[in-house]
C-alpha cells in the first residue's frame, strides 16, 4: 500500500520505490504541449504538493482521483498524465503513450503491512514472493527511467527533492 497508517497489531515496512512519470499520448511532446492535454490525476498530498512547487505551471481542468483507472483513460484520449512506471510500461511499448523528455520523476514508495501475529514461516515465504516480483518490477522501471534519462536534455531530477531545471518549468507556461 502508498502512504501506510498503522493500526495496533500491524507492522509496515518498505516494499518498493516506484517512480510515478509524465507520459503523453503523442511522441515527442514538450512540456508546452503536455500542459494542453494534462490530466491531473491525485497521487496522494506528497505528489500534490511536490506538483505544486515544481511543477507550478503545469495545472489542469481535470482531475481522477483513482489511479488505476488512469492508464487507459489517458491512453485511450491522448492525454498525458503522471503515472506509475510500471503500469505505463505495456503502454509505452505499444506505442500507446511516450515518455516526456525532461519530466521530473516522483517516487511513490509501496510499503507491504503485516499482521504482527501472523505465523513467522507464511511471512517468510510471502516476503521470498515479493521479493522476487519487487525484482522484476524494479529492472523493468529502471529500463523506463534509463529511457527518459536518454531521451533528456538533463538529468532526470526528482519532484519535491531538487529544484526542476528552468526549462522544464518554462516551457509549460
């Protein structure tokens, strides 16, 4: 689960870094063109406000709250929107979406919740499970991070860590 609240008899720990990007239903848009077709879709109050400070010009008239159902919508439109990496990827190996080149990226951390009772020998062979799904996710988002680095003028920098190189911010207004 992202932004995990404890509860007495549950314990949190990291699962995975997933990288929320900015992709777009056209190839090679720029900033300027992502901020017509931009759909703000609500990552939780962390994403909203590293948006906000970073990314002051990019705003839009539409917003999903729901996450999962953005994929396609966006998609399906030629929209552009952030999004989780790993559910962008089908999506931009079919064409479908691009990567926006000099898009800051956003890390949406996963965090995995157990019950502190539950029997030691089913969490460990969950936790062996997840660690090899986490494996895979994370080569396959480092392909798609690699992509955007390559495809970037600078290096990717990260919503709410550093401040945005000055392009990216300008040309969306």
């Amino acid at each position: 689960m992202h932004t995990p609240q404890l509860r007495p008899g549950l314990h949190a720990e990291p699962l995975l870094e997933e990288d929320l990007i900015l992709v777009a239903g056209c190839a090679g848009a720029s900033m300027t063109e992502v901020a017509e077709r931009y759909v703000m879709i609500d990552w939780g109050p962390e994403f909203v406000q590293a948006h906000a400070v970073g990314l002051p010009n990019l705003v839009s008239g539409k917003t999903l709250a729901l996450g999962s159902i953005a994929v396609p919508f966006v998609a399906n439109r030629g929209l552009a929107a952030y999004m989780p990496a790993r559910s962008a990827m089908p999506f931009l190996e079919s064409g479908e979406l691009h990567l926006v080149a000099d898009a800051p990226v956003f890390p949406y951390p996963a965090w995995v919740v157990w019950h502190e009772d539950l029997d030691t020998d089913i969490r460990a062979v969950a936790k062996a499970a997840l660690d090899e799904v986490v494996a895979t996710l994370d080569a396959a988002q480092e392909g798609v991070i690699e992509e955007l680095a390559e495809i970037s003028e600078e290096d990717v920098a990260v919503l709410g860590e550093r401040e945005i190189p000055s392009n990216s911010i300008n040309e969306a207004s």
